[in-house]
C-alpha cells in the first residue's frame, strides 16, 4: 500500500536492491512496485508494528465499467483519446523507428488502463501525478490523459520545427562555407590571392595598432565580436562595420611630427606668404615661444575678424606651415545642422561622423590646425544650432573628451590648433566669442597693397596664365594707379581681378602674334616654310639653340619675343576701362552747403558717406531716405533737436523763440539708397550737415569725421576706428575729426596712413563745428555755450 497527500493506491513490491552507500555509512534501497487499485480507508489502525487499515476498493465492477462504456459523452471521450495517442505514436514511429507494441497495447487493453500507462509514460510533474491518481470517475482520467498526451504531441512538433530550421540555417551556412573555400582554393591556383587574411582579422590588427584609449579599445572589442557573430548579408553588417574601420582609422595618438622650433624661420616663413599683418605674426610667434619652454602647451583660439580679401584663411595655411602641421580647413558658411558638428546618431539611416573627426580622419594626425572658416554665417533651425555646438569644441576645458554623436566615446581635440575666421564680430554668439582669442584685420593701406602686388599677385597671376617677366611687366606706377583708380576695398581681391585682367590681354597678344613656338622636335626638325613665314612677318626673333639632351629647360621659350609687353596708362584705360574712381569725388560733392562727409563701418570694411541735407517749404517736418535703420534716424531727430535748441547761439536766428523750420521742412538723404544703413557713429556728421544748410557755409571738403552724440551736446566713441580712417586715407581725405575717447583706438593705425592724414579730436559738438568749417566756426564770438 502507498501512501501520499492525494487517492492511496495498493501495491505490490516487484524488486528490491541495494543502492549506493554514503560517506555517512547510510546504505539506500531501491524498490520497484506495481500498482494494483486506487482504494479509500474506512478505518486505520497504529497499533503494533505495521498499520493496518480497512480499506475498500474504487475501482469499477465489470458491470459498472459496461455501463460506463455506453455513456456518449464516455464513447467521445474514448475515440479523441485514441486519434490523440495514435498520432503521437506515429511521430514518435517516425523518429525512433518503434511503436508496433504501443499500438498492440491501443487495441487490447481498456481505455481507462490507457490513461494510466499513458500518464506513467511522460515527465510530469508530481502534482499532476497526484491529480491523475485523485481521478476515480474514468471521464475525468481519460479526459486529463488526453490532455497530457496533446500537450507532449505539441512540444514534439515545436522541437521538430526549430530543429528543421536550425538545420536549414546549418546547412546554408556550410554550403557558404565550402564554396568560400572553393573560391579561396580556386584564387591560390590563379595566383590571384591577395587576401591572405580575413578581413576581420586584418580590422582587428588595424585597431589594434590604432592606440585607442583602454575605455574605447573594450567598447571596440565588444563591438568586433559583435560583427563576428553577424552574417555580411544582415542588415547592421555594414554599418557596424564602417563604424569600427571609423575607430580604427582616427589619430587617437598619432601626431605630427615636432620639427625644431626656431623662431627666426617662423617668422620668416610668415613673412614670406604675408605682407603686413605683425600682430598676428607675433602671436604665431609667441605659441611657439611657449611650446618650446612648455612643449603639451595646449593650443590656442584665434578667432580673425576681418573684411573679404584680407587673407585670413590664407594666413591660416601659413601658421600650419610655420608649425610643420597639417591643415583642415572646414567651411561653416549657411549651415545650420548641429549635426555637422557632432555627428549624426549612428540609428539614423546613412549615418556619419561631423565634420571634425571626418577632418581628423583624413589628415591622420590629431595635432593639426582647423580652419572654422566664416564662423559668423551659421544659421539655425529645428535641426539645432551649429554655434552652440562649437561652444564645446573651442573650450580647452571641454574638448578633452569631445562627444561626436556617430562616435559615441570621448575624443581629445585639446592638441588641434583652432583658427576660425569671420566678417562681423555681432552674429557671433557672446559665449562663443569669449572662448576666442579676437585678433582683427581692418584692411591694407595702399602702400601695403602695393608691396603684396609686387611680392605676391603679380608673381601669381603670371604663373596662372602661363606668362612670366618676359612677357609682362607691370611697373609699380601702374601698379599704383590701379589701386587708386580702380580699387578701393580693404582686401585685394578686386585688384588681383584687375591684375588677372592685365594678365589676360598679354596673354591674347602673345598667342596672336605667336611669339613662342613650342619645339617637339630638334631645331632641326622645323620646316624651312615656317621659318620663312616668321620672318616675312618682320617678326623680331631671337633663336637659341638648345641641346637635345637638355631636359631640364622648357623648350616651349626656345623662341621668345625680343622684349617684354609694358604696362602703360593707355594700357589700363583700353584694358580695365575709364577710372571707376577720382580723387576729386569729395571735392565735387562737398561743393554746396548741406553736404557732409562722414565715415562708416561695413563687414567689407570703413567707408567714405556722405549725408546730403536741403530745405524746401513746407510744415515743420524732417524726412529721412536712404534706407536707414531705427537707430540712425533717432541720430538724425537728436541731431535736429540740438541745432534748433541752439540756433540763436550759432546765429542761425535771430532770436532764441523764432522756430528755426518755420514754414518749411527739411530733408535729409544718405546715398547710395539701396544699400541698408544704420548704427549711432553719424550723429556727428548730421549736426554739421544741419549747421552748414541753415548757415549756408561749406564743410571743408577735405574733411570726414564720426562719432556719436548726445542730446547735451557731447562726443561719444564708436567702433571701427582703423577702418574708418583706413577708408579715409583711401578716398583721398586729408584730416579726420574722431571722439576724444578714440585717441586710444590710433595707435592700431599704421604710422604711414597716421603720417598722411591730421587727426582732430573732439571731446563736444562745439569742438567738430569748430574743425569742420573752412576758417573755425565764424559764429563762435557769439556762442554762448
């Protein structure tokens, strides 16, 4: 008789041995038994050795069981446990080639005795067993026998299915297996093998050797594992491993290599590609100063603010090469992604790295200098803001560990030499300014343009058109008059255009008259008729000959004309046309009262304007044209303001209460009309324009000034006084009226335009009028301020 928690069941013991004796000397025994009925206690017994117990059994009479077969629900029942096993034993036929006992067993033996050999059959858990046990009714058992069988026929079928498709994958990969080393046999019979390693392996070498830091070297790893894993026909295959040759490829400690740092051939290697420019010179100099005493001196942040043509991205290429570095430059004009500074996420489809590091990438070194080319053109949008981006790539104390998005670990930028350049200083953001050491570059004076013509435009533009000396010379007098008559910017560009154009009418001249003869052949290989020809044209031609053997000279100047083209004046008159600009222009225009020449600042550099005020009958009103801004026409009502509150002082009324625009308006205009204007610098160039129209006196034409006012009367400072007074020098302007407080601001003017020009300075209105007029202010005896 066994006993458990659920229905007893009598037994008989079949078999006993011995088991396995412990360490503890306990020896066990196992006993095999064979069921013979579920039964129920009517009553136990303890005493004695052995319970005993009154017991009645549960199961069915013959009789009841015939009874029991005829219910429906029974017959049911019967046949769905039947269909259920013979499909389980028919897959299991299929897989271990047994079952004909099984079968034997369907036929024979009751269906309620099935349920039970069915359930001892499987691997159950000991509550099910229990349950089986508790079911005396032979529905229930046979229903829950049915139950487990299906559930086992199921789990059969799944295994089968996953096996089915792992075998299919296995199969697949062997066959790519066996016909890789197919190809790989075929390609050592051709001797065409030239991938001895795999490509992974020859990766994995690659970064290996590429010096990653110990965090980015684990994550790398961790990665290439990863691609081993992967198929080449999966769908990250590629971009994970576009990824790792990205790691694998950056300098993470490759840097260029330090030459001696010699101050002297620094400097004059930047005087060599720059004319000028001594303040930034001196601060190449002094970095490499401090590199040479302090040699992981991190690098500095200049920021060169300046007009077009100046050469501040050339000048960037210079410091490279006065640094023995390698140069990046990385144009940042109208964009307005942030990603084109960090990167995009590497989850984003076509993916890829910022500009940075894809620069980095391709110059190999990590200590190069980058060029952030017009740094004051980004824009921004819903995509973010590139400027704000730049905040931690120009930060010494951020740039250790640069985050790119598509990188996703720390990169050191902390050696990378930054160089930014820009047009305006006020779009660029004010933190971003604060990382950046400013250094402006106004302009060149027309004798600095006249050096870099002969030293360097004039050299680069006869390379370019394939001339040299011996075709054209340009004298330094035309050289001159170009940059008086046909320039007046800041930069050279326009007079290298001019140049080229020079260069240009040369070269046609050249080609038409067929100076030069291109020789593929000895001397002797010409024709008797081309000689002939050349000099029945009464061509003056001067012959050389040259060896064969000499290859070291172009034979293309074997013949070359007997003397080189000049540049004269008629040359630049039929060339570049009528002078676009006269020395007599501010002469001419200041020659009426209500005409005032006044200085202004461009992103293109100073500027001469002129401010044009008349007087017509009218109410009392002031109109402003010329495009101007809101800050420039409060100049112009403050201007107009103080002259009236002072109009008996400086006798242009008779007495103080008669309104000085009685009965008529005033109208102020400051050409060129379609160009925007706007900024405070004019308030000192309107209150002369107003006094010289209402007494009728000419403002000396000679003469430009700018500053700001108050309504009291005062001179304040502006900006850009260099070039301001640049422009000036430029335009012919002999004496320049500034604010006292820009006294400081002369000593940035080179001492050749200062020598050229009388400087006056100006602390109240009084003192500009007074400079302002032919002859000092006439009604000064009568002023009473």
């Amino acid at each position: 008789m066994m006993w458990s928690t659920g229905m007893p069941v009598a037994a008989r013991a079949l078999h006993l041995s011995r088991g396995v004796e412990k360490p503890s000397g306990r020896v066990t025994y196992i006993v095999v038994l064979e069921g013979l009925c579920r039964f129920s206690v009517q009553e136990l017994s303890t005493r004695g050795t052995y319970h005993t117990a009154r017991i009645s059994s549960l199961e069915l009479t013959k009789t009841e069981m015939e009874l029991v077969e005829q219910d429906q629900d029974f017959i049911m029942l019967s046949r769905q446990f039947k269909a259920t096993a013979m499909e389980l034993i028919s897959v299991l036929e299929l897989k271990q080639k047994t079952g004909g006992r099984t079968k034997v067993l369907l036929e024979t033996v009751p269906v309620h005795k099935l349920a039970d050999i069915f359930a001892a059959s499987f691997e159950i858990s000991f509550e099910e067993q229990l349950s089986m046990l508790d079911a005396v009714d032979p529905k229930v058992r046979l229903s829950k026998a049915t139950e487990l069988v299906d559930r086992h026929l199921q789990s059969i079928r799944v295994a089968e299915k996953i096996t089915q498709k792992v075998e299919g994958q296995l199969s697949k990969s062997q066959k790519e297996f066996l016909l890789r080393q197919q190809m790989r046999a075929i390609k050592e019979e051709l001797g065409d093998n030239d991938d001895d390693e795999d490509d992974l392996v020859a990766l994995e070498r690659k970064m290996e050797s590429a010096g990653m830091p110990q965090n980015v070297s684990k994550l790398a790893h961790r990665e290439l594992r990863r691609l081993k894993k992967m198929q080449p026909q999966q769908p990250g295959y590629n971009s994970s491993r576009v990824y790792l040759e990205l790691l694998a490829d950056l300098p993470w400690q490759k840097a260029s290599e330090e030459i001696e740092l010699d101050l002297r051939a620094a400097r004059e290697r930047l005087d060599s590609d720059h004319y000028g420019l001594v303040k930034v010179k001196q601060r190449i100099i002094e970095y490499l100063a401090v590199r040479k005493l302090k040699p992981d001196a991190k690098g500095p942040v200049l920021c060169f603010i300046g007009p077009p043509g100046v050469g501040k991205t050339s000048l960037a290429s210079s410091i490279a090469s006065a640094l023995g570095r390698k140069f990046v430059r990385i144009s940042l004009g109208g964009v307005k992604d942030e990603a084109d500074i960090r990167g995009h996420r590497r989850t984003y489809v076509g993916s890829m790295p910022g500009r940075l590091i894809d620069g980095l990438k391709k110059v190999a070194v990590c200590n190069p200098v980058m060029l952030l080319d017009e740094v004051d053109k980004t824009g921004s949008d819903v995509r973010g803001d590139p400027a704000s981006a730049l905040l931690e790539v120009l930060d010494p104390e951020q740039n250790k560990t640069f985050n790119d998005h598509y990188l996703n670990v720390p990169f050191d930028l902390s050696k990378v030499v930054f160089v930014a350049t820009a047009n305006r200083m006020q779009p660029i953001s004010p933190p971003l300014l604060d990382r950046m050491e400013v250094i402006e570059l106004p302009g060149y004076t027309p004798e600095e343009k006249l050096q870099i013509a002969m030293r360097h435009l004039i050299p680069r533009v006869l390379d370019q058109h394939g001339l040299s000396s011996e075709f054209l010379q340009i004298p330094e007098g035309m050289v001159k008059l170009v940059i008086q008559r046909y320039t007046r910017e800041a930069g050279v560009r326009s007079l290298e255009r001019n140049l080229a154009a020079l260069a240009r009418a040369a070269a046609v001249r050249v080609a038409e008259q067929e100076h030069v003869v291109p020789l593929d052949k000895g001397v002797e290989g010409l024709a008797a008729p081309l000689l002939e020809n050349r000099l029945a044209d009464s061509t003056e031609v001067e012959m050389e000959v040259i060896p064969m053997s000499d290859n070291s000279q172009d034979l293309s100047n074997t013949f070359r004309v007997a003397s080189p083209l000049v540049v004269d004046e008629a040359m630049l008159e039929k060339v570049l046309g009528a002078p676009r600009f006269d020395d007599r222009e501010a002469s001419e225009r200041v020659a009426s009262p209500g005409v005032t020449v006044g200085l202004v600042w461009t992103a293109f550099g100073g500027e001469v304007q002129f401010v044009e005020a008349t007087a017509m009958a009218g109410k009392g009103e002031l109109h402003l044209t010329g495009q101007l801004g809101d800050v420039i026409k409060e100049s112009a009502q403050i201007a107009l303001t103080w002259v009236r509150a002072r109009a008996a002082d400086l006798n242009l009324a008779a007495a103080e209460r008669v309104n000085l625009l009685e009965d008529r308006d005033v109208h102020i205009h400051f050409p060129a009309g379609g160009v925007p204007k706007d900024g405070p610098s004019a308030g000192v160039t309107l209150v002369t324009t107003l006094v010289s129209l209402f007494s009728q006196k000419r403002v000396r034409s000679d003469t430009a000034m700018t500053g700001e006012m108050t309504l009291r009367g005062l001179v304040l400072p502006v900006g850009g006084v260099k070039d301001k007074i640049l422009a000036a020098h430029r335009y012919g302007i002999k004496r320049v009226i500034l604010p006292e407080r820009n006294l400081k601001d002369l000593a940035e003017v080179p001492s050749s335009v200062l020598a050229n020009l009388e400087i006056l300075l100006a602390k109240k209105i009084e003192d500009v009028l007074e400079h302002a007029f032919e002859g000092g202010s006439p009604w000064r005896q009568h002023s009473k301020l």
